[in-house]
C-alpha cells in the first residue's frame, strides 16, 4: 500500500501547471483539461477523495498561489520539493539471496 501526501502532490501539481501554463488565468478550463491529460496527479491522490473535482480544485487553490512565478522557478520549486516525496531515490530490485556457511551473496534476477 502506498502512503499520499496528497497536500504535496497538489503542489507538485500546481508547480507543473504553473510550468506549463504560466500564471493563473482566471479559467480553470485550461488547468483541468492538462489535469486530465497528464501525469501530474497520482491515481493514489485520486482514490483518497470522492470526486476529481475536488482533487482539481485543490490543485488549482495551490496554482492560484504561484502568481508572478518563472517558469524556471517553478521547475527548480517542482525538484526540490520532489525530493520530500517518500521513496525518492529509492530503486527496487528483485534479487537473489543465497545464505551458506561463510555468509549472504545477492545476486540481480535475470530475465
């Protein structure tokens, strides 16, 4: 099961949106249109609440704030706050583990 810190992923989303988009403009058409075509928002994020719109209003509450920002503040933003994400930097392999006498050995799984 995975953990959401879906108050992150509507920044994370807002900060994408104000890269995409550039400032607010005041039609929320736009913003949810790229909601729905993109990867900005996780399915996790999705099943915690009982409509999308309230996902997408809490995503463009967030993009409203990041009035005035630069497209390359909002991609330097969008990096450092993916790092607080858990599980950033963490890679998962299937592995092979062998215990004898002299120790462990781990091996990659070959497919």
């Amino acid at each position: 099961k995975h953990e959401c810190n879906c108050d992150l992923m509507f920044k994370l989303a807002a900060l994408g949106l104000q890269e995409i988009l550039g400032d607010y403009g005041h039609v929320d058409d736009a913003a949810i249109k790229i909601l729905k075509k993109s990867n900005l928002i996780s399915q996790t994020v999705f099943n915690k609440f009982t409509s999308p719109q309230l996902v997408f209003s809490e995503v463009i509450r967030h993009y409203k704030s990041l009035q005035g920002w630069s497209r390359g503040k909002a991609i330097i933003n969008y990096l450092n706050k993916a790092t607080e994400l858990r599980g950033y930097g963490v890679h998962y392999y299937q592995v092979n583990v062998v215990i004898a006498p002299r120790g462990t050995c781990s091996y990659p799984v070959l497919k």
